[in-house]
C-alpha cells in the first residue's frame, strides 16, 4: 500500500488518531461506511494496486448513487449555481492554458461528466471539510486568477481542474465526443502535446478526415466490398483498419455511418490515437501533397484514410514510393495508381503486396499475358485481396469451357469482376444458358465474347432482357438464335437503349410483329444506335434509294452495312446501269461477286 493511501486507511481506520483524512494520490476521497476496513480493501482501483471493498466507496460515486444521474443531488438543479460556476471555472483554467475563449467556453459547455466530476470533488472535500488537508504548493496554483473575481466555489474547481494534472485534455477529448474513461486513458498517451496544439491537430485530422462527409453511402459501400472480398491472411495494419470498422458497424446505421463525422471521430481517435501525435506540417501535409502528384482529388483523399487510416502514418520515401514502384514494375503505369489506391487503398498494406506477388506467379503460370493481368488488377483492385486458391476455383471453371490463356487474359481484362464471384454464381448463369437451350461450346464462345453476362444477376438482368423481348413479340422457340447470334443484348439497357431503338423502328411505319420479326432475323439490330446506324440508313433507303421501309423486314441485315463505303457506292452502280435488285442481292454479296455480276470493279466507285 502506498503511504498516501495508508494514511487515508489510517485517518478513517483509526478514529482516535490525530490524523487527518488525506486525499490518495490518485485523487480518489473516501469515506468510513463504519464496518471494519481492512487495508487490502483501500484503492485498486484508481491507484492500480489494491482493490475496492463494500466498505469504501468514493465519496464522488456514494454521491452520484444518490442524484439525479446528473452530478446533482435530489432537489438540486443540474444547471443550477454549482454546476454554471464549475463552467465558469473550467472556462477560465482552458484560457490560462492557452486556449481562447471562445473555444474555452465551448469545451467547458461539451464535457459535462467532467465538470460534473469536478463538482462531485468539490462537494465531497466540503462536506468532509478536507480543503485544510490541501497543501501551500496547491493553494499557490490559484495565484494566476487573484485579479480575476472568482467565488470561492470557482476557486475550488479550478484548483480541482489544476490537481488533476491532466493540462485540460480531458474536457477537450470529452467534448469531441470521446467517453470519459477514453479520455484519460487517451490523455496520459497525449501528455507530450499543450493542449492548444491538440486543438489545431483535431481540427486539420476532422479536416482531412470528415471534409465534405456527405457521401452518399459511397465509402460504407466500398468498405463491404473490400471486407467481402478479402479471403488472405492480413497484416496488423488492416487488422487494425477492420476493427474500426467494426466499431462502427455496432453502432445503430452501420458502416452507412463511416463517413459521418459526428459518428465515427470518436472511434477514429480511440483506435489509432498516434493520429493526435503525427507532425501536421512534416508528415501530414507532406502526404497530402503527395497523393496531389499522383492524381487524387482534394475531395476524394478522405475516402483513402477512411478505409485504410493506417496509411496516414506511413513514411512517403520509406513506405510509399518502394510500394507503389513493386505496384508499377508489371504493366503498371505512374497515373493509374492515384486511382487504384482510391478504389482500393489497402494495395499499400504489406500482406497485399505479398499477395499482389502471388498473383502474378499465379497468372504467369496460366500463360495469361501479363497486360491482360495488369489491365484487369488496374480496373478492379478488390483482387488483391483474392487468395491465389479461390482465383483457381474460378479460373478452373472457365478452362471447362475452353477459356484459357489468351482467352482467358481477354475475359479477366474485359470483366475482371468474375473473378471475385463465388463458384456457384457462375454455375448458376450457366445453367440458366442451359435451360435456354444453349450448349457448353455456344456457352464458352459466349464467355469469350461478352463475359459481362456471367456477372449479371438472373433476376434482375438476364431474365428482365428476355421478358423484353417476348414481349414486343419474339416467341420462346427463337430466343436462342437470337442470344447465340447477339449475346450483347443482356448487357444493353432496355430503358435507354433496347426500347427506344424498338420505338423508333415502329414510329417510322412498322409493325410491332414487323419489329420482332426483324429482330428474329438479324438480332444484333438491337445494338444499333438510332443517330448514327438507323435513321441515317432508313432515310436513304427510303429517300434516294426509293424503296418501302418493308425491305429492311426482309433483309434487317442492311443495318449491318456502312452507308458511305458499301451502301452508296453500289446503290449508285445500279442506279447507272439501270438496274433494280433486292437488298440482299445488292448487299449479300463480296466485291468480286458484285462486280462480276453487274458491272467491273472500278465502277464501284460513286459518280461526282
């Protein structure tokens, strides 16, 4: 037992003893519940050497027991003479340390259990009448406010504050949202900074941190998927980064909430609290400037800290650049990489690259050529957090369907995101190609030529497309034609491309069965754009050519055809011999077969 907490056992233990009760070195009271005190039973608690028993309890807890649960006793008014003067005095102690008063004030009105603390102090020594037990050193701590007129209730607090030892850190973490018992613990780690430079740091770190902290959900969504998508053995570093976010996924609103400054500060400071120590001018800024050089916008760079919060402590020179140039050795270029550490910014994290690393081995392996690998990494950086395991789960399944080497550098480059899909999902939109009736060899060629399809979802894609198209008329039997010929079709909007495109066709005179008749025929019609494939051909058909728009029904393939290089020319050959043919007959066939059939080659040339 400590000698200050001796004598305290010794003042209450011992009623005839001249000794007077003494307040504990760690500023703990106490008072004699008249039971026997034994001295294992003192103070572990705030001293961290022995421990509490039933028969002594702070005096500031004994009289919280009895209040109102807000600092006050029964019948007393919280907002009442005490506890407004105990601002007062708070508000004065923060000025004395350098604060202005403007913000003195604002703190001392934000850290209520603070104050209310120092009024429970207050109180308990009057009531115990134990301010005599004060030494001279601590009275003369009241020296700087002699020309101030503070009460003698002001005077006891801001002693109180003073006592503390805290240089006003714990009222100012309160107010910024940290718990009372996060506060002192977090003041002690922050001991080395005054308190007005603990201020300016908060605010550039909610600067940088919280600027614009209306997101739309965007950095909750990419915080799913880089959890989601992380199946490797992680550093400390993002280890550190998911328990955040997990602080802030028990809240009420979830990670919906990480962007919200007033929700997630406070978790921020408590799990990486080296932030509050970090150089603002020689490290922070410095990294700042250096996310500037490689193309990160100004109000984008607080999506990178607040997904990876680590990465505002790693050194530029030492951590950074070695990275970023493991990052740019394999097809990488200079420019991608502000991007890719937008879209991922866990690719700094030592377990990342490692894994970037086996990736690469991975790919290399599979004969997949490495701008293939680096074109797919670069579009969607989630990989990196792939185990090499679950890439062959994948890659395996597409070498059932034939998609391997170059192939499969073509498919991962076009739509890496199949890569991040559980096994089943990609099954599940085979079987659905299968029930259309398409084989395993239509399904690869497919998957080589439009590998979207197979990351689209069946309910709401796949199967929306094909309700589309039976209803302006295609029956069942030929969709499979139609997907086998234009598989497109699955990834083109209906509002804003399908439809339109069918509109437009039956606004210029033809039937709604005319369309899907069309459509039947020759379906990648549906990918034509209006502006520059459709109305230019319709009105030439129609306007120089002379021709009912019925032709197109029978031959929708005339879409297919440049206008300037094959239509028109030999429009124009025909119409100088004389001559009148089916679009088919015209269109159908090569240069030589056209040539020898009306007329010689240089006339395929259109008159000036």
């Amino acid at each position: 037992m400590s000698s200050n907490c001796l004598g305290n056992y010794l003042a209450f233990a011992v009623p005839n003893s001249n000794s007077h009760p003494f307040p504990c070195h760690c500023n703990a009271y106490f008072f004699y519940s008249k039971s026997i005190i034994r001295p294992e039973q003192v103070c572990h608690l705030h001293c961290g050497k022995l421990s509490f028993a039933p028969a002594l309890v702070p005096l500031a807890a004994a009289r919280s027991s009895s209040s109102n649960g807000n600092g006050a006793e029964d019948g007393e008014e919280c907002e009442g003479g005490g506890v407004a003067e105990a601002r007062e005095a708070v508000s004065y102690y923060l000025e004395e340390l350098g604060v202005s008063k403007e913000e003195s004030v604002e703190i001392a009105l934000n850290s209520p259990k603070y104050v209310s603390m120092l009024v429970d102090s207050v109180r308990d020594l009057d009531e115990f009448s134990l301010w005599n037990s004060w030494s001279t050193a601590d009275a003369e701590e009241e020296k700087p406010y002699l020309t101030r007129p503070l009460s003698s209730f002001k005077r006891k607090v801001y002693m109180m504050a003073k006592q503390k030892g805290d240089k006003g850190m714990l009222p100012f973490l309160e107010s910024i949202g940290l718990t009372l018992s996060s506060a002192t613990h977090l003041a002690r780690y922050l001991s080395s900074n005054s308190l007005p430079i603990l201020i300016n740091k908060v605010k550039y770190v909610k600067e940088i941190f919280f600027a614009n902290s209306d997101d739309g959900g965007l950095i909750a969504r990419n915080a799913r998927q880089m959890m989601m998508h992380l199946s490797i053995s992680i550093d400390e570093d993002v280890q550190q980064t998911l328990s955040f976010f997990e602080k802030i996924q028990a809240r009420r609103g979830g990670l919906h909430l990480l962007g919200s400054q007033d929700a997630s500060f406070r978790h921020l400071i408590e799990s990486f609290p080296r932030l509050l120590l970090l150089p603002k001018e020689s490290h922070m800024k410095h990294l700042m400037e250096f996310l500037d050089d490689i193309g990160v916008a100004e109000g984008c760079k607080r999506q990178i800290f607040l997904l990876f919060p680590p990465i505002i402590f790693y050194d530029i020179e030492k951590d950074v650049r070695p990275r970023l140039q493991a990052i740019l050795k394999d097809g990488m270029e200079g420019k991608d990489f502000g991007q890719m550490l937008l879209k991922y910014p866990w690719i700094l994290s030592k377990s990342i690259l490692q894994n970037y690393e086996d990736i690469l081995i991975f790919f290399d392996d599979e004969k997949v050529p490495k701008t293939s690998v680096a074109q797919a990494i670069k579009s969607c950086p989630l990989l990196l957090g792939l185990s090499v395991n679950k890439l062959k789960l994948v890659v395996e399944q597409f070498r059932n369907f034939g998609i391997r080497n170059q192939k499969l550098g073509k498919v991962i480059a076009t739509s890496p995101q199949l890569l991040l899909q559980k096994p089943q999902e990609f099954h599940q939109v085979v079987c659905f190609l299968r029930d259309l009736g398409l084989d395993d060899d239509i399904i690869g060629r497919i998957l080589g030529r439009c590998p979207e399809i197979f990351a689209s979802s069946i309910g709401k894609t796949l199967k929306r497309k094909l309700n589309f198209l039976m209803g302006i008329g295609v029956s069942r039997r030929h969709l499979p034609r139609i997907i086998r010929k234009y598989p497109e079709l699955f990834v083109c909007d209906i509002h804003r491309a399908l439809l339109p495109r069918m509109t437009y066709l039956m606004h210029v005179g033809l039937s709604k069965r005319e369309v899907a008749l069309m459509v039947c025929r020759f379906s990648p019609l549906l990918g034509y754009s209006i502006d520059k494939v459709l109305k230019p051909k319709l009105e030439f058909l129609m306007n120089s050519m002379e021709k009912p728009i019925s032709d197109v029904v029978e031959y929708p393939r005339y879409f297919s055809y440049s206008l300037e290089k094959k239509i028109k020319p030999r429009f124009w050959v025909l119409r100088g011999r004389n001559m009148e043919c089916s679009l088919k007959s015209m269109l159908g066939k090569n240069d030589e077969e056209f040539a020898a059939e009306f007329g010689e080659r240089n006339m395929l040339v259109p008159p000036i």
